[in-house]
C-alpha cells in the first residue's frame, strides 16, 4: 500500500479512483507547520544563527498529522502530491520533515488538472522536493514575518492600525493615492453639441468635429448650435478593414478582472470558484477536474492540449476558423512553470456539464472555456464605414461598422454590439443631403477618475509586479479586514485609517509602501528559486538596513491622539476618549491602562425612570434598570456605587382583566394597578411591559 498526499479533501476521491486499490489518498488540508511565535521579538527567526527559522505543527492541524503518520506506518511508500507552486512546493518539505521521509528520495508529484492522464503521466515522471523553490517560499515568509510583526506592533502602539506588511502596505498606497487625486479633482465645464439627422428612414447622431477642443462655455455652445443648417451634406465616405485577433487564455489576475467586468464576481469569489472547478465536480458519477491550476501567470497552453482544441475547432466551426496559439507574452516576473487557465476537455462543453453545476459555477467555466477556445480562433475582421458630413462650415463624422468574419467572438464576444452596426450599410453617396431633425447644447462637467475596483488593483499588482497570483485575493481581503477600504460592491475606497496608515507609513518607511521596492524582493525571491542567488545573502541585505531604520523610527514616530467624547471617566475622572478593538468601536478611559474603565454601550439610550427613593448607600437617586429581561432597581451613580436590589416579579400579578385603576400613570396614558410580586403588594403600570413606572404602596400608620 502507498501513501499519497494532497492539500485539499476535494481531491482525494477523484485520484484515488485513478491510482487504484494499491493507494491510500490524505490531505493535509494546506500548511501543517508555520513559524513559532517564540524567540527575540516573536519572530519564530534566529538571526544570528543565519536566519535559522523555527517550526511548530499548527494547533488544528495536530490531529491530522497524527493520522497521516498512523496511516503512514501501515504504507510501504509516502508520496507528496501538492498543489504546484511556492506554497505546495513548501507544503510538501514541511510533510518531509514532520513525517521522517529522506527529502532527497522521496516521490514529488506535479500535475496541473485533476485528469486521469495528467495523475498517470505524473506518477510515471516523479520528481523531487525542489529545494530552491522551498528556500523561496521561507524566505518570503521570514521577510513577511519580520516586517508584519515589527510594523504592525509599531502601527498599533502609535496609531492603532492593526497591521502593516510588504504587499498589503505598497497595495494601500496605490488605493489611497488615487483616493487623494480623486478629493483633489476640480470639475472643469465644457458643453457638447447634440446633433441628429434622418437618414435611410433612421435616426443617426452624428458627432460633431471641433478639432479636438473643448466648448468651454455656453455662449460658445449656442453660437454652433445656432450655425447648424436645416441639412447637412456627406463631404465623403471611407471605408476600411479592421481586424481584432482573439485575447490571450487566462491567467489568474485577467480572470479575476473578467470575472468582476463580466459577472460581478469579487476577487475571492473568483479564486473560490475557481478553486472548485480545479479540484473537481460530480459529472455523471465521475469526479472530475474541469479546468487546470488556477494560481498562475502563464499564457502558455500545452502542445496536447492545443492539438486537441485545434481538431475541436475544425470540427465544431470550420477550417477557417482555426487560428493559432498566442505568442507567450512576457510580463514581470512571470513564471512559466504552470499553464494558463483553461478546461480540460475540450467536448466537456459548458451547456453538457451545466446540470451538474450551480449558476456561479457554471458562468465562471463558461467564461474560461470560452475565452481558452476563443484564443485558437482567427480573427474577427470588420469594415468600417465613416461618413464625413458638413455645414455652414461646420463638420461632423458617423462611424458605421459591419462584420465580415466572426471569427473568435463565434464563441467569446469581447463586448456588446455598437449601436451603429449593421449587416449591411446603407447607400451614403458624395453630395446627398439629410435632414437635421434635433440640435442642442448641452453642459457637461468633467468626471473625477472612478475608485478602483478589485479588478483594477489586481491589474495594477501584476503591473507593478508586486503579490502573486495567490496572493491578489488575500491581500485585498487583509485591507477589507483591517478596515484599511470599505467595499461596495468591489469598489475600494479608503477609509480615514486606512488613509493615515498610508501617510504614517510613507513618511517614516518609505520603502516599504514603495512598489518598485516590492517589486525588487519579489524578483530576489525569484532569483532564490531559480538557484542564481542565496537565501542567506538576500536575509542579510534586507534585516540590517531594516532594522536599523526600524529602530530609529520608533524613537521619533508620533503618537496619534485619540478623540475625546468630552466625557469624563466616572472612575478616575480621566477623559473618556473612542478607541478601535478587535470587536470594534468603543470608549474608555484615557488613562489606561492605569484605569481599565471601559463604557459599556447601551441598548436603551433612554434616561433610567427614577422610583422616587435614595440610595441607602451614597445617597443618590434610585432608578429602574433592565439586563437581559429582568428589570431592577440600582443606583444612578452606578460605576461608583453598585447598590442593586431585586424588585417584585410582575409575571405574578393579577390579569388585566381583574385589575381595578388605583390612579393613573404619571409616565404614560395607562394607569396604575395592585400587583403582587415575590416580596409582597406594589404598583404597576397596565402597560409594562412598554411602560415600566411602579410605585410603592404606603401603609398608614394606626392612630
């Protein structure tokens, strides 16, 4: 028996059916171990010792390593099987040392789709643990460590922003800069002129040619609208091809963004989805993946799998059709290693596999089926057809478009049809005249540029070449989280913390929130993997210079004020001032942690109903309070004086209908009646529970 483990519980049934009887499928269920929090600073790093990091088993992950190793005992072999990229690569070092296997022997498995074949051809071509790649993976997560640790223990001492990282703070500049140049903008007038004519029995607008100059005022606008003659002649007629070739297949940043144009999927929706598809559906009583690995920055697709498509194509639409794989297109820091996402059977179509597929499901591998055969196609080609018109001296152009070859968009349109297309064009010819039947100015103001969406910032991350494509989604939802932006609907915008970490951190760690710095440890962490450069040197280059700033900048950062209530605090006498918690908003002493006065909130802002009495205590005023159902008496002074006494239970008292008034109710329309409670007669209102004034009953003295 042989022992082979993945990351994810979806995929055990599915490769276990393809390996057979002879193999036991587990999963590890991600990262079983991660830096401790022990040692100088809670790094979980031993500097001195060259970076000498220290491991320890995930708290919930215990349990599976326990039955992994009993499972082990029983196999004659352990084979690693995780995801292909730097986290699966680390995943399986870290299996390799928890469960004993000799790293330098043991089996490594590399697939990219959860397919019968791709499962055969990697258990018939096994490698190794690539240790480079590991010594990346550790390397990133020792820098993260560091500077996650280090700014976010200073962030939150100083100003209460509870986190800082690498990725995340150079991410949060780009949102709040571009948040600032939007509270910057001034709106700028300008008119456009609206102008429509009849032609053919149809109604065309016709855009107006000013050289390219903006109306600025009305006075301008109305004197062209007033130049418009009743007719406008066609000066002459152009026409030429266009030809739109077919996008690239996706990777992992372009379908986050098609997805959000398209589907209004947010970034981790996406990767969720995706994650799904991946690793495998029920399809006809087979479990199987439908697209490859969705963590990628490839475009490359397989000779196997652009032989297939090609015959597909041929068969389905027609020789002419078939188009040709894209040109690999090299972006920053693009690793080849995976191919681009894309199904993994061409006839496994999107309508036949729909029944077995929710609606998001469904959308999303439409959506990359589409797009993958699309990238195989030939081009669209179109002709273009502008008519150039004039008037008294003014001139004006209609643009008109009709297709000539599908192409790509017989399976994927890149966009909606523009009003003006046509199966064929009308007849315009030289010297005709048509009839201006609207004319009109209208004033318009410049827009601010839009706030971006999680689409943009993942397009702009890929630019900048900062994160990777595991790391786009989660990176947006850290700021989410630490309420650095507010999300509406995938629009990011900054939040007042969000915009004072960026400042803070731009002033006193410049480099940090600088992307062509984050871009630059990224390539390093590329060089680790490729063997051109040492984890210990890039360690070294980093830690010194850093912290070294770090501790210069913890003498001089300043402390951010927190904002008084203008109250004061009832114990100490110490303003009350609004702190943030890991629960949210809340106020509380200024002198904490000398005073822990925390002001509890209250569900009833009304003021307590005072009963008439002093505290037997301090001498203040006794009022009815409500906790959890039960109402009591206690003191108006409570914190400083906590006299509390029971009252009587009113559930006890007689029906509505057996009361008799005694007097009306000072606090409302009701009024009063005798109830017995647990110690005895008082009064009460009809109305409690809505109205809960009650009164003593006094007893006359016998003469």
């Amino acid at each position: 028996m042989k022992l082979v483990i993945v990351e994810s519980p979806a995929k055990c049934t599915t490769i276990k059916r393809y390996l057979g009887e002879d193999y036991t499928v587990m999963a590890s269920l991600g990262h079983i171990r991660d830096l401790a929090t022990s040692g100088k600073d809670g790094l979980g790093v031993n500097v001195a010792d060259d970076f000498s990091p220290t491991y320890i088993i995930n708290k919930d992950k215990q349990h599976i390593v326990k039955e992994l190793k009993g499972v082990m005992s029983k196999c004659d072999e352990v084979i690693l099987a995780t995801d292909p990229d730097r986290e699966g690569e680390a995943i399986a070092w870290h299996l390799a040392q928890v469960l004993g296997l000799d790293v330098n022997t043991t089996k490594r498995l590399e697939f990219h789709e959860i397919t019968r074949d791709s499962i055969g051809e990697a258990m018939n071509h096994p490698r190794t643990i690539d240790k480079n790649l590991v010594s990346s993976q550790e390397t990133r997560r020792i820098i993260d460590r560091i500077i996650g640790f280090k700014l976010s223990t200073l962030l939150f001492k100083k100003i209460r922003s509870r986190s800082g990282g690498r990725v995340q703070s150079a991410t949060l500049k780009m949102i709040a800069d571009h948040d600032d140049e939007i509270a910057k903008f001034v709106p700028e007038e300008y008119w456009t002129i609206n102008v429509k004519i009849n032609a053919f029995n149809r109604t065309f607008s016709v855009n107006f040619l000013n050289d390219n100059e903006k109306i600025t005022n009305g006075d301008d606008a109305k004197a062209i609208v007033d130049r418009i003659p009743e007719q406008l002649t066609v000066d002459r007629v152009e026409k030429k091809i266009k030809v739109s070739d077919s996008k690239e297949p996706f990777i992992t940043s372009t379908l986050q963004q098609e997805a959000f144009s398209r589907l209004k999927f947010k970034t981790k929706k996406t990767q969720l989805i995706a994650q799904q598809l991946y690793e495998g559906i029920e399809v006809d009583g087979e479990h199987v993946g439908l697209i490859t690995y969705m963590r990628t920055d490839s475009t490359r697709l397989s000779p196997t799998f652009v032989g297939r498509a090609t015959a597909f194509i041929t068969e389905k639409f027609g020789k002419e059709y078939l188009g040709h794989a894209k040109k690999i297109r090299q972006v920053s820091m693009m690793q080849d290693a995976h191919e681009a996402i894309r199904p993994t059977s061409n006839h496994r179509t999107p309508e036949s596999v729909r029944r077995f597929l929710s609606n998001d499901q469904y959308n999303l591998y439409k959506l990359i089926y589409n797009r993958t055969l699309a990238s195989l196609m030939q081009s669209k080609k179109d002709e273009q057809m502008t008519i150039y018109l004039t008037g008294n001296g003014l001139n004006w152009k209609l643009d008109l478009t009709r297709t000539l070859f599908k192409g790509y968009e017989a399976v994927y349109a890149d966009s909606e049809k523009e009003e003006n297309h046509f199966d064929y064009f009308p007849d315009f010819e030289s010297g005709e005249q048509f009839k201006v039947t609207s004319k009109e100015a209208e004033q318009k103001f410049t827009q601010a540029p839009a706030h971006y969406s999680e689409a943009k910032i993942v397009k702009l991350m890929e630019e900048v070449g900062i994160g990777r494509p595991s790391t786009y989604a989660s990176t947006i939802e850290t700021l989410r989280k630490r309420k650095y932006v507010d999300d509406q609907s995938g629009i990011l915008t900054i939040t007042p913390q969000g915009a004072l970490t960026s400042t803070v951190l731009n002033k006193y760690f410049p480099d940090i929130v600088n992307t062509k710095y984050t871009a630059q440890m990224e390539n390093k962490l590329d060089n680790i993997e490729e063997g051109s450069q040492s984890r210990s040197k890039i360690l070294n280059e980093f830690y010194y210079p850093f912290i070294d700033h770090f501790t210069e900048v913890s003498k001089v950062m300043y402390k951010e004020k927190f904002t008084e209530t203008g109250d004061k605090c009832p114990l100490c006498g110490a303003p009350l001032v609004i702190k943030e918690g890991k629960n949210g908003t809340f106020v509380g002493c200024s002198n904490f942690p000398t005073c822990k006065y925390v002001q509890k909130e209250e569900t009833d802002k009304t003021e307590p109903t005072k009963i008439g009495e002093k505290c037997p205590e301090c001498g203040g005023e006794l009022v009815l309070r409500e906790k959890n159902g039960s109402t009591f008496v206690s003191c108006s002074n409570f914190p400083k004086c906590h006299y509390t006494r029971k009252i009587p239970n009113t559930n006890v008292s007689p029906t509505v209908e057996d009361a008799k008034p005694v007097k009306d109710c000072p606090e409302c329309d009701g009024y009063l009646i005798k109830k017995k409670g647990r110690y005895g007669y008082f009064l009460g209102c009809i109305n409690y529970p809505k109205c809960n004034h009650m009164e003593k009953i006094k007893r006359t003295k016998r003469k």
